[in-house]
C-alpha cells in the first residue's frame, strides 16, 4: 500500500477550502466509519471537530487532522497512486508535488530548519506561499553552491541571483559553515526548481506533510 511508506516521503499540497466545504465535509458524514481507523483516542469526538472546521475551512485543520483525512483518502487506492491523488483533488487537497526519497527528505528538512534558524522565520506545516517562495530560492542558491563546487553549474540560479542578493549571500555563508557532499545531489537541486515553478505565483497557503 503506497500510502504506508509516506514516512519516508515529503508531500506538498495546495488546497480548495470551497470544494472541501462542500466534498470533503459530505464524504466525512457519509463514511464516518471509514475515517474513525484513522483517527486517535476519542475518534468520534474528533471527527466532530474536525467536520466542523472543514465546512468553515479546511485550513484550519491540525496537521495531525490533515494527516488522518490524507491518510484516509489515500487508503482506498492503494496501487493506483494518480487515483488517490485524483480523489484528494476532488476533496479539495491538491496534491502538487512529493519528495519520494528517504535521504533526500531529510536533507530537504535540513536545508529548512537552517534557513529558519538563520531567517527567524518559523515556516510550519501550513506555510504562506511568499515565504515558502523566499526559502525555495534560498535552497536553489544552496544546493547550487554545492553542486558548483564539484564542477556542475545550473541555469535558474543565475537568473535569480540579481534579484535576491541578500538570499544569495546567506546561502554562501551557510554553505561554507556547513557544506559537504550531501547537498551535492542534482536530484535534491530539482526539488528546489520544480517547486518554485510550482508555486511562484501561488497566493495561498502550501502544506507540508512528512508522515
């Protein structure tokens, strides 16, 4: 079942607060057995709570409460990937982009909690799209660094070099704290350019779920 090994995955979604008020919350009444497995102590409780923030906004779920109905959704199609991610979208939980490898999700997470320490920005699970936007930049310039100092070299940084000097700079000056051959992974420098061409103009919110 695909859905069991997502504690080795990063997934990124964006979400429809009126689709889920109106899909999600009537597939939650309907098969509220099905959901009440994936939820903790107090299942039926919870679910209540949970129903009632979906219909005022599913962006006011916990990120426990969002990793249940993930989990839950997904379960149903266990070898059909793009059909779970179809009926996610149906309920209003765009799923836009995973990280799938093990060792590259934990990289990516360092990466983060770097930038955050350095930044003072605390980037959540549910994060404001400008700032993730500012901290995909920031992990281009990185893993770009890295990958220059063994003889590679990118586009896209260059590009967004003139226009975010400041960001360039810390990334330089973590990459000489910090740098070693972990960051240089063409794979993990992907991630970065795919998901800012992902979310670039994007005004909501990005959610992030590690399970």
């Amino acid at each position: 079942m695909w859905y069991t090994s997502m504690a080795e995955e990063l997934f990124f979604i964006k979400t429809n607060p009126n689709i889920a008020k109106i899909n999600l919350y009537n597939k939650l009444c309907r098969d509220e057995e099905k959901i009440i497995g994936f939820l903790q102590p107090d299942a039926r409780a919870n679910l209540e709570i949970i129903k009632n923030k979906v219909k005022d906004s599913v962006e006011s779920l916990s990120k426990e409460e969002l990793s249940s109905i993930f989990q839950w959704l997904s379960s149903a199609y266990p070898a059909d990937r793009e059909e779970a991610k179809t009926q996610l979208f149906i309920h209003g939980l765009d799923l836009f982009y995973e990280i799938p490898k093990e060792q590259h999700v934990k990289t990516f997470q360092d990466i983060l909690a770097d930038y955050e320490k350095y930044s003072k920005r605390n980037l959540d699970f549910m994060i404001d799209a400008q700032n993730f936007n500012q901290f995909l930049i920031y992990g281009l310039f990185f893993t770009d660094i890295a990958l220059r100092e063994k003889g590679n070299d990118t586009v896209l940084s260059h590009y967004l070099k003139t226009d975010y000097p400041s960001l360039y700079t810390l990334a330089e000056e973590q990459f000489r704290a910090k740098g070693s051959d972990q960051y240089n992974d063409s794979d993990l420098h992907r991630y970065f350019g795919e998901l800012y061409d992902l979310t670039k103009f994007y005004k909501g919110p990005i959610i992030k779920l590690d399970q």
